[in-house]
C-alpha cells in the first residue's frame, strides 16, 4: 500500500516540476516560424528534406518511376500535359500511404511536380490524415 501512495506521490511531484519548468519560459523567447523555402514540396506536414538530403543517392526509394529522372532540375511551369500526365499516370498507380514517401523521393531525386499533380498529391495526404 505505501509503495503505490509513494509511487503516486512521485509522479505528482514529476508532473508538477515539469509544468513548473515549462511555464517558466519567458514570453517572446520561442522561436520564429519561418515561411518555407522556395523549393518546399507543399508537404510541410511530411517534408524531411534536411533528412533526406542528407541520404546518399542509392538510398532513394523509386515507385517504378525512372522515366521522371528526366524532369531533374526542371522548372514545374514548363511542363506539358503529355509530361504532367507520366506524373498522374504514377501518382494514381501507388496506394495512398506511399504518397508521402514518394514526395520525399522526388524531393531527393531533385524533380518537382507539376501544380496540378502538386494538389492532387498534397489531398491525398490530406485525405490520409483526416
């Protein structure tokens, strides 16, 4: 019986310490939140580029997308509807939990969507989420 009151007690103590500690902070010492940077995907939610940036090359996950390795480097406003549609024709072959993943790949891959497969794939991790 007392190990459990003294267990409490502890855990009481805990609690209290750390909710001290963290009101403490003065105001106007958090962090500012940053607009991203001009080449973020749009999936800030999932977006690890620091992470996966600093994987090597082989470590890049394909979806049975090589043929995009073409679009490295390519401003995503010149691409035409026959280029926007080999990006559609992989986005609606993969299930919706491979989105996100497949995102960070491109990111990798140094390949930008095109606006509108951009939207298409950003509901779907929307529609993931909800």
């Amino acid at each position: 019986m007392w190990i459990l009151v003294i267990a409490i007690l502890a855990a009481l103590i805990t609690a209290m310490i750390a909710t001290r500690l963290s009101s403490s902070r003065k105001p106007g010492t958090d962090t500012k939140v940053e607009p991203p940077a001009a080449d973020c995907c749009g999936a800030h939610e999932v977006c690890e580029k620091d992470g996966l940036m600093a994987h090597p090359p082989e470590k890049i996950i394909y979806f049975d997308d090589e043929e995009l390795d073409v679009f490295r480097d390519k401003d995503p406003a010149t691409y035409t509807p026959e280029e926007a549609e080999q990006f559609r024709e992989v986005l609606i072959t993969m299930h919706p939990q491979e989105v996100g993943v497949w995102l960070k790949s491109l990111m990798a891959r140094r390949i930008k969507l095109p606006p509108d497969i951009r939207e298409e794939a950003l509901n779907i991790l929307k529609k993931q989420r909800a």
